[in-house]
C-alpha cells in the first residue's frame, strides 16, 4: 500500500494535478447512491451496510454520508478471501465470482464445513477456509473424481447465511 501511495503522490505531483484521498472503505459503503440503469432508491439514513468483498467483510451502522461506525468485521480472513482460496483450489480462475458459478450445481449438504458463529456482530471465516481446502484436498487425493461442482455449495452455505444473520441482528440491536 505504501508503494501505490508514493507512487500516486508522485504521478500527481507529475501531472500537475491534485491528489485525493478516498477512503475505499467508505466508498463500499457510499456505493449505494451511485445511480444507475435500473435507478434504484438509495438507502436512507440511518442503514445497516453488509460489505463483502475479497479483502473486508464489515458491518457498518451509516447515520449519514460522513457518520459511519463499524459494528461487526472479520477477525481474520474475509469471506470474499474464502471464496477466493476456494476457487483457487478448485482450480478455478482467479475471483469469486467463477466459484458462484459452481455453487448451484452441487449437492449442498455433501460436505460440512465448520459453523463460522463467534458472539456478537464480528466475523470469522479463516477456519471454513482451510477446512474447505482442506475438504478439496483429501478428496482429490482418495482420486475418487472429485468435481468442484459438489464441493462449492457448502463453502457458500457456510458464508451467506452468516453474513445474512449478522445483518440482521446489527439490524434488529441498533
């Protein structure tokens, strides 16, 4: 992160041009007013945000465009970072979103993974991570024809309804 900095305050200072900084954190967040197509109303303050994504899995409770407190985040590994890991272990191309493809094909209660319940709003999804790879592994390993399409529903029912239910129970304390 320091080297996209230094190299971002420097191509500014190239150009001539000013350098902002934005929170991307935030930007997640603020996303939701970003107006498109299909022109859907933006939320209205106070809200609940869920951001899920490769690097954060966060909780925000939003007063208003400037006001946002974190209530629940990920104490290790990110969900997105779980699908990631999965699909590269299934020896899918990089992103989630090629695992999401497989996740519908298979056979949702054929492998349990770990429940990822710690108490209150904060998150943990480094153990469904490994016990997923781990899962993919043993089971290519036994050389019984293994197909991601089986092994990617579990990891998703392990994530989205956890994060699903730390929404709504941010949504019904605050």
């Amino acid at each position: 992160m320091l080297v996209g900095t230094c190299f971002a305050r420097s191509f500014a200072q190239a150009l001539g041009r000013p350098l902002i900084g934005v929170n991307h954190v935030q930007a997640h967040v603020l996303a939701h007013f970003i107006r498109d197509e299909r022109d859907a109303a933006p939320p209205r303050f106070p809200f609940i945000n869920l951001t899920v994504s490769g690097g954060h899995t966060q909780l925000v409770l939003v007063r208003s465009a400037l006001e946002m407190e974190v209530i629940g985040t990920t104490l290790d590994d990110a969900a997105g970072e779980a699908f990631d890991k999965g699909a590269k272990v299934l020896g899918l191309p990089y992103l989630a979103d090629r695992h999401d493809q497989h996740a519908g094909l298979g056979d949702p209660a054929r492998f349990v993974l770990p429940d990822p319940s710690i108490p209150g709003l904060d998150m943990s999804f480094s153990g469904i991570k490994t016990a997923f790879a781990n899962l993919v592994r043993m089971a290519a390993a036994k050389g019984t024809g293994f197909q991601c399409a089986r092994a990617a529903p579990p990891l998703r029912l392990s994530t989205e309804p956890y994060c699903a239910l730390a929404a709504e129970q941010a949504a019904h304390g605050c």
